[in-house]
C-alpha cells in the first residue's frame, strides 16, 4: 500500500484512492490503577500462640502486665466493701478468687503507659481511676466508648486479631472458596454489631488486594450513628444500616444471603450466644462463612471493659459460659458445632483471642470422602482425569464431594490454574 500525504492520494493494487482524509483514532484510556505486588505464602488452618511468635515474647510480658493490673484493681475493689453502683461483684470476686497473677511491676507500668500502642491498658488505669460511687458503670462505659476504637484497632493484643496473620488469612479462604455464579466476582458482606466489632476498616484495606473482586460491605447496627465513623464509611464505600441481631427482622438491603458474616468481639455480649449466633447463620447463603473474633483467654482484660459496665446475670446462659459472659475455645467450638457450622479455620494469638472461620454446610459433608488428583506430571496425562471430575454429574449425596489438586514444586502454577478452573462450570469442587 501506497500513501501520498501531500496529494492526499492512497494506492493498493488496481485501487486508488483520491482525497481520503485519515485520522489517528483515539485509544480508550483504561483505569489508571495503582499496581499491586502480590505473594502466595501457605499457612496451616488451624495455628496456636501467633502473638508471640510473630510480635515476639514481649506481648506476652504486656498481657501478663494488663491482667495483674486489672486483678490487683479488682482485689482492692472488692476489699473497699463497695455495694451499690456496682455490678457482677459474686461473679468479679470468683474470678479474683480463682486466677493466679503476677503483681505489677512500676517500672513495666510506666513503660507500657508512654507506649503508642499500648491503649488497653492506657484504658484500663483510667476505669480504675474512676470514683467507686453509683456513677462509676457511667463514667467508665464513656472511657470504654471513647477509647474503643483506638484498642481495638491499634493495642498490641487487641489489634493483632485484626491483623494480616489472623484476619486476612481467613479472608484469602473466604475469596478463594466462594461459589462463583457469574463471570464477575462478587461478595456480599455483613459486619454485625459494627460499632462494637469495628473490623469494617481492617477487612476493607485486607480486600483491596483483590483488584478483580468487587465487594458490597454492610455494615449493621443498633445505632449507627452514635458509634460508627460516617465518614470514615462513606470513604471505605460502605453501607450503614440500623439492625440488631436480636431484632428479628431482615437486614436492610440484604436481597439474598451474605457470602460472609463478620462478628468481632460481639456475639459474648448477647443475652444468648446460641441464639445470637443463629441470627447470624441465618444471614449467611449455603456455602457462606461466618467470621467470629473473641476472647477465650485472660478474661480479667476483657472482663474490664465489658462486664464492670453490664450486668452479666441477666444472661440466660450464663451457667454454661466459661468466666462471666465469655468463653474458652473448647467451649465455642462446641457452640459453633451445635449450630450446624463447619470448622474451617481457627487463629489462636494465645494471649487474649481466637479468630473462627466457620462455613454452612449440612453435616453430611464431613463424610465425604475427596478425590486426589497429582497434576506433577509434566506430560498432562492427568487433565482428561481432571476434565472427568468436573464434568461427572453428581447426585443429591455426593454434591459436597471435592477434587484436591496437588503439586510438589512450588513453581508449578497450581494456584494460577486453579484460579481459572474454579471458573468453570462445576468448578466450585476444586481445591
């Protein structure tokens, strides 16, 4: 092809073109979006004593010092012969009586206390510090909402729950094993209690790292207003809603179930655990998750900022909880069990909390047996085997029934194709 831009002229054999006027088509612009640098690490599902492993021995000095202070307080408390105003005091004299602790050292206090993330304890001297009169569950449960945020999302023990190691971990499983209905990746989300769990801002900047996953976050509570941040929820792009979990009524906006419920710190408040945490299994579609925070150790730091302000004994099941209104791991796993939830995961940080990934399934599916699939081998001969496992059609018994793909070299691009298959029909078996 000849062009003569002068003579504006264009020949291509026997065809000649007189007066053509070309121009450069304009290139759509795409999305200017910030590049993510990513990494696949391979963590076991059920792990033990993260915080110390991963924040090293000092967080344990630093719970040991929250606690001893916290009973030291309540012994002296409870010495002062304090009647009224006060509430739990059987319940706080039992946990005294029975905890073993090691009294507080001035110069550990000190050097927490002008700490930056140290907040709990910043906290916990402030409560004690407060007047034993009738206006002492008041003023406390104002330090306890003025400061909770700031603990929960910045104190070395509280935080940590939050974190990458305990929180995101269960997020990737949560992304990775979500049924996919349509080329798009979409998550449905609800946060209960979100002024209290306060994990909308934690699991948003975890999600972000999924650039291909597009995320609806509800976030509901009984008043929205008083304790959540608008505008730090108009910034994150989620929805706020008013609605409790003892209510009774569908959550607003919800059209069809959550892919994931988040309950941090919550559910040990309710009047009712197994019945808080049947509302919550009932937002969650089939195949969804529920993602529980909570405290199963230390409880005299919990205990503080919890059950000093509410009268524990008005909870129906308080005789079958471990200390006052909170649980052990043993004995929440028992209650997630009895709720039909299946054990996914569990992050224990073994100072103060334990995260719970649990999934809706029907109990049936524990006894299915999956089939193994090694894809080592370099000449294919595996995939007509892989084909054959997505395409076999199962009936009602054997709809859980998975397809393990394993590989021994780490550069073997299993993840990747995986990521593609679970895209296609049936692909929902594959792990």
């Amino acid at each position: 092809m000849l062009i003569g831009r002068e003579m504006e002229t264009c020949k291509s054999g026997g065809v000649e073109l007189v007066g053509l006027h070309t121009h450069v088509a304009p290139r759509r612009q795409r999305e200017q979006r910030p590049a993510i640098l990513q990494s696949c690490h391979f963590f076991p599902y059920d792990e033990r004593s993260l915080a110390s492993s991963q924040l090293g021995a000092s967080v344990l000095e630093y719970a040991e010092t929250c606690a001893g202070f916290v009973l030291e307080s309540m012994r002296r408390l409870l010495s002062s012969d304090v009647e009224g105003g006060f509430l739990n005091l059987e319940l706080m004299r039992r946990l005294v009586t029975e905890t073993r602790w090691t009294p507080t050292v001035d110069e550990k206090l000190t050097e927490y206390l002008s700490s930056l993330d140290c907040v709990a304890l910043k906290t916990l001297v402030k409560i004690f510090a407060v007047a034993h009169d009738d206006a002492f569950v008041q003023n406390a449960s104002s330090i306890v909402s003025a400061d909770w945020t700031d603990i929960v999302s910045t104190d070395r023990i509280f935080g940590f729950a939050r974190s990458d190691r305990c929180f995101k971990a269960c997020l990737d499983v949560m992304v990775e094993n979500i049924p996919v209905d349509s080329g798009d990746d979409h998550i449905q989300i609800v946060e209960c209690d979100a002024g209290t769990g306060q994990a909308y801002q934690h699991a948003m900047r975890q999600l972000s790292l999924y650039p291909s996953v597009s995320i609806s976050y509800t976030a509901a509570n009984p008043a929205p207003a008083r304790s959540m941040d608008a505008a730090l929820a108009q910034q994150l792009g989620i929805d706020t809603v008013e609605w409790s979990l003892e209510g009774g009524k569908p959550v607003p906006g919800l059209a069809s179930g959550a892919d994931l419920v988040i309950l941090a710190n919550v559910l040990h408040r309710h009047r009712s655990i197994s019945q808080a945490l049947s509302a919550a299994s009932s937002l969650v579609r089939y195949k969804g998750f529920l993602l529980i925070v909570e405290p199963t150790s230390n409880f005299a730091i919990p205990w503080s900022f919890f059950a000093l302000t509410h009268d524990v004994t008005e909870m129906s099941d308080v005789g079958s909880r471990t200390c006052g209104p909170f649980c052990d791991e043993r004995t929440w796993t028992a209650l997630l069990a009895d709720a039909g939830l299946t054990s996914v995961a569990q992050k224990s940080d073994g100072v103060l909390h334990t995260v719970f990934l649990c999934r809706k399934l029907p109990s049936t599916s524990l006894e299915q047996v999956p089939t193994i699939i090694d894809v080592d081998d370099t000449s294919f001969g595996w995939l007509e085997e892989v084909k054959a496992a997505m395409t076999e059609e199962r009936d009602g018994s054997d709809t859980n029934c998975s397809v393990w793909l394993t590989a021994r070299e780490a550069d073997s691009g299993l993840v990747g194709m995986l990521n593609c298959l679970r895209r296609e029909p049936h692909g929902d078996r594959l792990r």
